[in-house]
C-alpha cells in the first residue's frame, strides 16, 4: 500500500491542522486587507532626461555644440533601448530610456558619466553644467483638489498652502503640487533719473538690498557660564523695511530707497493657472508614493477635506474634488473581486452538482485556503493588489479545486466501495494519487514559468499572472494533501447512489433559482456591479 507520510501525519495529528487552518484564515484575511490597492501594477521604466541650457544660442548651434557631443558618449553605454533628442533655442534635452533590466539608479548614474565625459567637448561658457534627472512615472497625481472662493488670492493661498503642509505629512503621500497659486513679490520700481543725479546703478541697488535681507550666524558669547548663539536675523518682510534701506551716504546725508523708487507689495506674474467650469482656482496635485495603497490615500484626503472644509473654510470657499483616481480603481477591484465570488459559487454548484453535497463541500474549502496562503506570501514579492492580480485569481479559481477533487473523490471511493475505515480511506487515497496529481500540478505550472523571463515591459505586467498562478496552484496542492484528508477523515460519512441522486435533484433546482435570482437583479451585464 502507498502512503503519503506528512497525509498520515496530518491526520493522526489533527488538533494541529485546525489550529493551522484558524491561522491560514484570519491572517490571510488581514493580509489582503493590509496589501496595497491600485488599480494597474507600478511598473518602473528607468528613463532620463539630460538637459543643458545655453542662452543665445540657435538650434542649429544647440544641435552641433551641445547634443552631438552628449549623444556621442551615450553611445558607449550598455541597456540604453532607445534616445531621442531635441535642439531647441537655448535649450538641448536628450531623453534616455533603458531596458527593463536596469535599475533607475544604475541608469542614472551611467548617464551622469557620459555627461561627465562630454563636457570637455562642451562650450566652455555654459551658465551650469548639464542636468540629469530621473523620470518617474509612477509619479502621477492621484487627484486634484480644487480651491475656490471669494477671497483675495494671497488669502486663498494661504489655505491651500496650510492643505498641502497636512496632507504631505501622509504616509501614503510624496508630495502636493500648487498649481495657479499667486506668489508674493516685492516690487521695486527705480526712478532713472532721480538714480543719474544721485550716481546709483542697478547694481548698487540690487547689492544693497541683497545686504540687508541676510539671515546669517553671529557667532557665540559666553554670559554667566552660558554659551550663547548671536544671529543676524534681517530679512525682509514688508515694504517698509524695504523703503527704509540705505543705499548710499553723501556727506553724511543717508540716501533710501524710498527716495529714489517706488516699492509696492505684489505677486509674480502668475506663470501657471488652473481653471474648473469656467473659474479660476488654486489646484492641489497630490502624488502618491509608490507602493502605497491608493484606496487609503484616497480615503484619508477625502476625510481631511470634509474635516477641513467645516472647520477652517470661510463660508464661500469650497474645495472639489477632481481626477480620484481612486474611483476607478474601487470599481475595477470591486468588479473583479466579484467575478471572482460568482464564479466561486459556479464552481461550488457545479461540484455539488457531479460530486454530492458533502464531498463538494470538502473541494471548495480548497478555494479560500489557497488564496489565503497566496494572501499571506504575495506581500513578499513586493505586490500589490491590482487588475492583473485580481485577474490571476480569477484565472486559478476553476484550477484551484482539481487537486481536491481527485483527493477527495479517492478517499469516498475507498471508504463506500472498499469499506475500508474512514481514516485508512483517507490515508491510503492520498497516497494513491500523490504522483499523479502532483505530476498534472506540474504539467499545469510549468507554461507559466517561460512567463517569468518575458522581456520588456510587457514582460513587466505579464509577470504578475504566473507568479500568482503558481503560488496559488502550489497552495492548492498543499491544501490538497494536508488539509482536506483530515476533514474528510473526520466528517465524511457514507453515503448510498440513491441519496447522491436525490441531492443531484436538488442542486438542479438550486442552480435553476441561483440564475433566475441573477437574471432578475440585472443580467449578465450587471454582476459586475453586484456588490457582494
């Protein structure tokens, strides 16, 4: 006779298995809740940008002096897939993207040598050296929060700037971009001629006023045994402070500023502007870090808007709103996990259907434990829960069961037909079937694993599929032969055709009213709204 001996172990020692099935359970389930959501897996493309500014210069100039020469030594560096470039007045932006394979870290520094290695055939009165920079596309606002009201922009800055300290102190969040936000400039309007009679120029203005908006370290004094700091705290902070610098003494006569300019208190040319329906409004891009969890990021916001909108808004003022991108993502992951309860209750009428009540029962359990333990070792991959995620699950679910079946079909066999004890049944049964099931296990893994090494960043998102496929799959043949053997030990009971007939009766009916109670909520079309 052929045994499985962790089988026989399993069953002899069931107290164990219980316990172990408590804990599948409970932390699976705190492990699918903790795990981030998104709605499409972040997916890293190391791409850089090396920018270079030369004032004055044509294109044709920018493309001979500065591009040629950067693209020259980006030539010699390994994983560049492709480089773009433009010659543009004043400016030359090379674009560099990198195989899949590269780390944005590596890439980066790569190009930094390049850059370094051409700057000897650069120009040598470039006002600062070529940038380079990394392009992160994960970096994409995750929504919009739109300021409002009839107050004078510096007010309204003012809150939406008290918005974006809260809302960047979120672990979720990387940063909140202001977009259309006035700021505040001092204006000196200089008075030519009054400036000719007194011998100023520009720069003696300028260098006077840089001189007094100084916030510098003094040095230190030693008071009653004390060290004390000293600091000259001078910085500008209205206009009279700024009418009331002295930019030149003539004969001992102090000449201001005020004397010879007109100093105003103003914004910047506003450079930016952000509009909803028609009106002008300050917009908040808030950025999420990634791997965090979007639906909580959302939910935070929302609630801190709520919150901040009764308690600090005057009346007038509103926030919206806009560009969640959390909705969709609520509605994706809503619609698929749906599917997936649907189509685990398919399977379980159809098992019922062919194989009993009873025995159905014991193969669907193989179900929720093996996503359970995809659950609790998915987080060690660095995954999220997202469309492709969700999709593998739906994908394993008619899979999942095959393992059980043959398992548990062989342990009702050898108890009803060999009348061999329930225990020994279930012993024996596993170990019957262990090659051959853990042999079409294999068979149904192994096309998923060429997947692993697809290339490219198709290969980045398909890469999803088969590793949560055999994850789970390999879950399922751990349930298989450990966990269902004991409940099938210690509840399965013996069981006549006919009875197994009478039941088959009535999952017929079952299935009959399952899909007239699914038609009538709306139909196909509509279970993927079907909140379960």
């Amino acid at each position: 006779m052929k045994y499985f001996k962790p089988t026989n172990w399993a069953i002899e020692h069931k107290v164990p298995i219980y316990i172990l099935i408590a804990v599948i359970t409970i932390v699976g389930i705190m492990s699918y809740i903790s795990i981030p959501k998104e709605q499409m897996p972040d997916i890293v493309i190391p791409t850089i940008i090396v920018q270079t500014i030369y004032p004055g210069t044509s294109p044709t100039d920018i493309e001979n002096l500065i591009t040629r020469p950067i693209e020259k030594e980006l030539k010699s560096v390994n994983g560049i897939k492709k480089e773009t470039s433009q010659s543009l007045p004043d400016v030359s932006v090379v674009v560099v993207e990198f195989t899949t394979d590269v780390t944005p870290t590596i890439a980066k520094q790569r190009v930094k040598d390049a850059v370094d290695k051409a700057k000897t055939n650069l120009p040598n009165d470039l006002d600062r050296d070529p940038s380079v920079k990394e392009i992160d596309f994960s970096e994409f606002p995750i929504m919009t929060l739109n300021l409002s009201g009839d107050l004078e922009p510096g007010r309204l800055k003012k809150y939406a700037e008290e918005i974006q300290d809260k809302i960047e102190t979120f672990r979720e969040i990387t940063r909140v971009d202001i977009i259309g936000a006035p700021e505040r400039e001092f204006q000196v309007d200089l008075d030519l001629f009054k400036m000719q009679a007194s011998g100023l120029t520009f720069d003696d203005v300028s260098r006077a006023i840089q001189s007094e908006n100084v916030n510098i370290s003094a040095g230190d004094f030693v008071s009653g045994g004390v060290r004390r700091d000293l600091r000259l705290n001078s910085q500008i902070k209205n206009v009279e402070d700024i009418k009331n610098i002295i930019v030149k003494t003539s004969r001992g006569a102090p000449l201001y500023l005020r004397d010879i300019a007109d100093i105003k208190d103003g914004f910047k040319e506003i450079q930016s502007f952000a509009r909803l329906n028609g009106k002008t409004v300050i917009a908040l891009s808030v950025i999420k870090k990634s791997g965090q969890n979007l639906i909580e990021a959302s939910d935070k916001i929302n609630n801190f808007v709520k919150e901040f909108t009764k308690s600090r808004l005057p009346k007038g003022v509103t926030i919206t709103v806009t560009g969640d991108m959390s909705v969709y993502t609520r509605t994706t992951l809503s619609d698929l996990i749906n599917s997936i309860i649907i189509g685990f209750i398919l399977v379980v009428l159809v098992l019922m259907f062919f194989l009993g009540v009873q025995d159905s029962v014991f193969i669907a359990l193989a179900v929720p434990l093996s996503s359970f333990l995809a659950f609790i070792i998915i987080p060690g991959f660095g995954f999220t829960f997202n469309m492709i995620v969700m999709f593998s699950f739906l994908l394993a679910l008619g899979i999942i069961v095959d393992d059980a079946i043959v398992v548990i079909e062989n342990t009702h066999r050898l108890h009803t037909r060999e009348d061999l004890p329930i225990k020994e049944a279930a012993k024996l049964a596993a170990g019957e079937v262990f090659v051959p099931v853990l042999t079409g296990t294999m068979t149904t893994v192994a096309p998923f694993f060429p997947l692993l090494f697809f290339p490219g960043i198709a290969g980045r998102f398909m890469y999803y599929l088969p590793v949560v496929l055999i994850l789970t799959l390999t879950a399922s043949l751990f349930v298989a032969y450990i966990i269902n053997p004991v409940l099938a030990a210690e509840y399965m009971g013996r069981k006549t055709h006919k009875e197994k007939s009478d039941k088959r009766l009535h999952i017929i009916a079952v299935i009959l009213v399952a899909v007239g109670i699914l038609s009538h909520i709306g139909g196909m079309k509509g279970l993927g709204n079907f909140s379960i």
